[in-house]
C-alpha cells in the first residue's frame, strides 16, 4: 500500500490505489474457485479427507513469484528523496528513521486512529470473505457449494466497483467514502443478515449488498492509510497499526463469532459484532485528517496544517 501510494500521483491516489485490492480480491476469488472446482470434481469424502490441501499447494508457487518481485523493487521517489535531504545534512537514511519506542510515543495519535479503522475494516472483511461460506452452510443451511459460489459472484462484483470508487475517492475525498460505508455497513447488518436467512436468494442479496458497502473502504485503503504517517516513519507506522489490529480483531472475528453463536444459538453475532466494529471506525473516523490530493513528501504529516 505504501509502495503503490508514493508512486501514484497525487490527484489519482485513490484510483491506482485501489488496484491492489482488486487483486487481493482477486485472489480470493481464485482461492473460492479452486475450492468450489475441487469440491465438485472430488466429492464431499474427498474433498474432507484430503482435496482441501490441494488449493494450498496451487498457491505456494504465487508466494515464491511475489518474494522474487518484492525483491527487485527499488523504493519509491519519495523515500529517495528523503535520504538525498538526509544525505545533504550529512545524516545516514538510518538516523531519519525513528526508534519504535518514539515512533509509538509521537505518532501515538495516527497510529491509535488507524488502528480504529482497522478494526472496522478487517472485521468486515474477515467476516464478510473468510467467515461467510462456513456461515452459510452451518448456520444458514446453504448448501456447502453454494455457501462458496455466493461470495465468489459477490466479490467479482466487488472487484468490478473498486476502480470507480478509488476514483470517486479523488473527488469527494477518502473520509466521504468511508463515512457513506461505515454508516451503510451498520445500517445494514442487521436486515441484510436477517436476509440472508431466506433461502439462497436472500443470502446472495444480504452478502451482495453488504459487499457493496464494503467497497469503499477497501478502495481507499492504499490512498487513506500510508497518507496519516510522514514519509520517514509511514512503513513502519502503518505496519504496526494495522498488524497489531488485524491480529487482536480481525484474525479473530471468525472464530470470535463462531464462538459467541455456540455459546448463545443467535445467529446474528456476526451483524452485532461488525456492528460493533464499524462504531469503532466511526470514533476514529472523526479524527482522521483529510488527505486527498495532498503531497506524501516531506517529513510532516500530509494535510496537517498546523
């Protein structure tokens, strides 16, 4: 997300942006493919006794192919630029980095704000994208294809909205989308899960328009997030925030929720706990400054005026 932010203008942040996460999409497109495909050549013995092992072994290659681009990256005109100016002040790039234990001290409030959005963020979507076949088919009564095929023709329509609302995020700014997704998002839990209990039409209409919702905030993510650190502390600054929330709320929401649904028969956790989510991205929302069209040079935060 940093990589794709410093190299993309500043006018079209949110629309290259968005990109990388019409390819995470499209991963997980790919993987609820390879699933469902086995799952309809092998049988359900099969694919139970042995077939679910067969996506990982597809995928392990892509690690491989990602590690070898990674490491021919070269950093972006931006970070350049920032070790060129620490080069004339004959400073090494490392004396611009922070220590963490200043970085967690005076960027306190960013990294507090987008450990907020996170939690929204990746609550819905481990929800939404990682929860919701074992969901539909357990708790729901979906058959066990078919809890894979809804969220598949839902994220491929995902995918299709994520360059238009990146650019839309150009327009009207990056706070714009998120309020309309998080205010939509817990709106629309509650009907949509209480929808998605009638029949396979209603969870193909709750997950498609849940799905939509979402849209917004995964567009914006590679524009919004590296813009609330200064250019010497944004990888780092962003790592932590969202590493540390996605591994306490995000990674944990489905069997968080899994949990909770054993322990009371409701099957509504999961609308009330991204609910509860989105209330937190809400709070932290508030405080987030807005960055569209702001430059990411220099050592200051983009958009902070004072």
């Amino acid at each position: 997300a940093t990589f794709i932010a410093e190299y993309a203008p500043d006018s079209r942040r949110g629309l290259c942006g968005s990109f990388l996460e019409f390819a995470t999409l499209a991963g997980f497109s790919l993987g609820a493919l390879l699933m469902l495909g086995s799952a309809l050549l092998l049988g359900d013995n099969a694919m139970h006794a042995w077939g679910w092992r067969l996506p990982f072994l597809v995928a392990a290659p892509l690690g491989l192919i990602g590690f070898y681009l990674r490491s021919r990256l070269e950093e972006t005109p931006v970070f350049r630029e920032l070790e060129e100016q620490a080069q004339r002040r004959e400073k090494s790039a490392a004396a611009v980095a922070l220590p963490v234990g200043q970085l967690l001290v005076r960027y306190a409030r960013p990294l507090l704000l987008l450990g907020g959005l996170v939690v929204a963020l990746n609550v819905v979507n481990y929800v939404l994208l990682a929860y919701m076949p074992t969901y539909m088919h357990k708790e729901l009564g979906v058959g066990e294809n078919m809890s894979l095929l809804i969220p598949l023709i839902g994220m491929l329509a995902m995918m299709v909205l994520l360059p238009f609302a990146g650019w839309l995020s150009d327009q009207v700014g990056r706070k714009t989308m998120w309020w309309i997704s998080l205010v939509g998002l817990f709106v629309a839990a509650v009907p949509m899960f209480t929808m998605m209990t009638h029949g396979v039409l209603g969870a193909f209409i709750g997950f498609a328009v849940l799905g939509i919702l979402y849209v917004p905030q995964l567009a914006t993510i590679s524009a919004m997030f590296p813009a609330m650190f200064p250019t010497h502390v944004r990888y780092a600054g962003m790592a932590i925030a969202y590493n540390v929330s996605t591994s306490l709320f995000g990674g944990t929401a489905p069997i968080v929720n899994d949990w909770l649904i054993g322990k009371t028969g409701n099957t509504m956790i999961p609308a009330y706990y991204m609910m509860a989510a989105c209330a937190i991205g809400l709070v932290a929302l508030s405080g987030v400054i807005e960055t569209r069209g702001c430059s990411l040079r220099g050592d200051s935060v983009p958009g902070k005026t004072s």
